[in-house]
C-alpha cells in the first residue's frame, strides 16, 4: 500500500502478487513498480542497440526489451546483455530455438506464448533453458494475436478470450514447473485491455505487467496510456509497466515515471506543478518550464518544483511544494522554500537560480538519506 495516514484518500492499495526476478530487478510482492521500454534500433546493429538502452537507462527505466527474431539478432543479444546497464528481455516470436539462443546468450528474461512456438517438447526446451540460465518469462497475451480456437470460441478479441489464452499459456508453464513468471494481456482498445487486466488479477497470483499496446504516437498515446494504466494502478493492479508510443524509446520511459509520480507509487527526479499561464503571467511560463525540465533532467532525487506565473494560485502551491517560483510584477517574483517566502528574485535570474536551489536541495535530501542509512 502507498500509505498516506494524513491523506487516506491517497492511498493505493497494491494486489497482492508473488515475487519473480528480473535479473538483478525483483517485480511483484513488495517490490517498486518497475518501469520498462522496448528498443526500436535493429538488434543486429549493437552500437546502435546497446546506445539506445544506455540512453532509457539514464532516463531511469528498469527494464529494456529488445525484438529477437531472427538468429543475427540472438547472436548480437550476447554482447548487448554484457554491455547493458539494466536487464534484457529478450522478445521472442514463434520461434522455440530463439528462445533457447536468447537464454544461452543472457537475456533476464524471455517474453513469449507458449502456446506459439511448438509442441509439448519444445516448450519443455525453452523452460529447462531459462532454469538453466536463470531467466524468467513473460507471458505476452495480445489481443491482436489471439489463437483460433479462442477467435473461434468468442468471435472477436474480448477481455474472456485474452484471459483464457493467458491461463491456458500459465497452465504449460506450471506443467514443467516452471513459476517464474509474469503475465501481460494487452490491447489497444483500452476499456477491453482494463476489462481483461481486472479478470486476470482476479485469476492468478502471477506478477502483473501493464500496457496498453499499440498506443500510439507521443500525445495521443501518453493520453490513452494514461487513462489504461492510470486507472488500473489506481486500483492496484501492475506490478511493472511499458508505455508503448510511435516515438523514442526514452519518452516511453518519461511518461511512464509521470504516470507513477502522480498515483504516488514510485518518485523519481523532479515533479514540476506548473499553470498553464495566461494574461494575469508575470513572466513567460511555458518557455520556462520547458528548460527548467531540460536543465533538471539530471535529478534524481525526488521533490517538488512549483512554477505558477501569477499570485492568485501561486502562493498556495507553493505551500505545498519544496521549491516554488510565483510570478509578481516589475520584472520580478517571489522564490519559496520549503512553502515560506524567502526572497524576491528578478525573471531573468530565474532559471539559473532555481535550478541551483534545486541541485542544493537535491543534494541535502541526498546527505539525510546517507546519514538515515548510516545510523541503521
């Protein structure tokens, strides 16, 4: 549960789910929800590949996936696993003996339907080499490839046919016993993703992980992502998420944390409250807000920077928020500290000064937290 006894209307309470590991990255139980992406380079081109993970990885995703499909692609992943700072899924399609080259080669994870890629025999392959190899699995129900039988059975994709596909890919699992596993039933279309997420965490103890696929490009996908996995976090489904947009695998990381930072399930670098600005803006509100995310996406540290143009909403979020900035007149504003008045500032110095104030504030919760951890 994320705890909040001051603000219980807060509060989450987080489904209770059993434990895998990803690599060095526990999902499930108790465990943060962690975030994922998923490269667009071609995987063969290494440079390329393991350039774009480093780059999610500093934007702090958990996770990367990386499209296996084809025998270049399993022989590059040995070399993108030694190199990559966070674990790999490896994405398999239909082919069993990828699955098998990717564990060999030292993927964290293999995502796959067991159903898909053969018989009994070769499904017992791929599981006796993720025992081998410690990898887990990801079982990908999607509702654009739903087996027949089960389009036969429903006559269209629905949230019943996506979760019997994804207990029926559990069940050949668990026959080898094999349990280390996660499970995701994505759609595009959001009310049946939602409906069919709800059935599943009803059905299995099984880790969660969360997308709405297909979202689309960065707008309008971070919207339809927003609305899919925020309300289905808010209930306390998820136990890691991929926001899957037509744009750099970076962004997906970006919205993804945005998503968490506003339920309170997990805090990372700096949470900007701004207002849209209108006539009553004392400076420029939007220009700046777009550098000071620019200028502080090297904070980690979590905290709150409020940015209001005017007085009439600007002293009351700042009450709240660790820094803020109102805007006045005369070409000046007011800077707050820990929600007090502390001293007017000119437009112009603004942004240098702020994130100064934000690197010092950063670095004292920083030395706490050392201090805190060392008393321990």
């Amino acid at each position: 549960m994320s705890l909040n006894p001051v603000r219980p209307w807060r509060n989450i309470e987080r489904r209770k789910s059993r434990q895998i590991r990803v690599g060095k990255v526990l999902v499930g139980g108790d465990a943060p929800i962690s975030v994922q992406t998923m490269t667009n380079t071609i995987t063969s081109d290494v440079k390329a590949t393991i350039e774009q993970i480093q780059r999610a990885a500093i934007a702090g995703a958990d996770i990367v996936r990386v499209s296996t499909p084809d025998v270049a692609s399993t022989k590059a992943l040995r070399e993108i696993c030694a190199e990559s700072p966070v674990p790999i899924v490896a994405d398999i399609h239909f082919h069993y003996k990828r699955a098998i080259e990717a564990a060999e080669a030292g993927a964290a994870c293999l995502r796959i339907n067991p159903g898909n890629i053969g018989d009994a025999a070769r499904v017992r392959e791929v599981v006796q080499a993720a025992k081998d190899h410690g990898c887990s699995i990801r079982i990908g129900v999607n509702a654009g490839s739903l087996e027949k039988h089960l389009l036969d059975k429903y006559g269209e994709p629905c949230p019943d046919a996506m979760v019997e596909s994804g207990l029926e890919h559990i069940r050949l699992l668990e026959d080898n016993d094999f349990r280390e596993y996660k499970i995701s039933v994505k759609a595009s279309d959001v009310f049946m993703a939602a409906a069919a997420y709800q059935q599943l965490a009803d059905a299995t103890d099984a880790p969660i992980h969360l997308g709405i696929t297909e979202a689309g490009g960065l707008v309008s996908g971070t919207v339809k992502s927003a609305i899919g996995l925020g309300n289905l976090l808010w209930m306390g489904i998820g136990d890691t998420i991929r926001v899957s947009l037509s744009a750099d695998p970076v962004e997906e990381v970006k919205v993804g944390f945005e998503i968490l930072k506003s339920l309170g399930l997990r805090h990372r670098g700096v949470t900007i409250i701004s207002c849209p600005s209108c006539a009553r803006q004392g400076f420029d509100v939007i220009k700046t807000v777009s550098m000071l995310e620019e200028r502080l996406a090297h904070v980690t540290t979590s905290m709150s920077l409020s940015i209001i143009g005017c007085v009439v909403n600007g002293p009351g979020e700042a009450l709240m928020t660790d820094i803020g900035f109102t805007g006045g007149g005369a070409g000046s504003g007011m800077v707050y500290l820990a929600g007090r008045q502390s001293h007017k500032l000119s437009n112009d110095q603004m942004i240098d000064h702020i994130v100064e104030q934000v690197e010092k504030k950063a670095a004292e919760i920083e030395a706490a937290k050392a201090a805190e951890e060392a008393a321990e």
